[in-house]
C-alpha cells in the first residue's frame, strides 16, 4: 500500500465549488488565482482510509496573505482540500 504524505491535514470534502474555509479564505472564490506549486502528495480518503488520492499543491495571494493547501478530485466533481499541518 502506498504511504500517505506526512505534514498534511484534511479540511474538507464536497462537492465543486461547496464553500471551504483555509485559514478564512474560501479558494473557490479565488479560482482562477490558484498557482500550482508542481508538487503532488498522497492522502488516505476520509471515509475510506485505504483508498490513496494524489493532490496537487497550490498557492494564493489574497490581500497580500499567501496561504498554502492542496486539492483535488476523490472521484467526478467531489474534491478534497488539505493544509499543511
């Protein structure tokens, strides 16, 4: 089975675009600003621990705050978001 990457945390799951909260900051409002960091991790699924997820890195410069998070799809149009630890 494939290692889950250390210093990460899960945030949230939902549906595309459903609200979420990064440090105050909903990246979906900021979407088009997203700069990928070309970094990728593993996670376990929240409800499934022994299903393994790559996320990509991102960054966003919002109101001179740069907040770090990763994201992406768990299966078609439900995403995951997690921050570093």
């Amino acid at each position: 089975m494939v290692g889950v990457t250390p210093g990460w945390k899960f945030v949230s799951i939902g549906f595309e675009r459903t609200p979420v909260a990064i440090h105050g900051i909903d990246p979906w409002r900021h979407e088009r600003q997203w700069v990928s960091s070309n970094e990728r991790i593993v996670v376990s699924h929240p409800s499934y621990p022994s299903e393994r997820h790559t996320m990509f890195v991102y960054k966003l410069e919002i109101d001179g705050r740069t907040i770090e998070f990763a994201a992406g799809e768990y299966s078609n149009g439900v995403w995951g978001f997690y921050e570093p630890a």
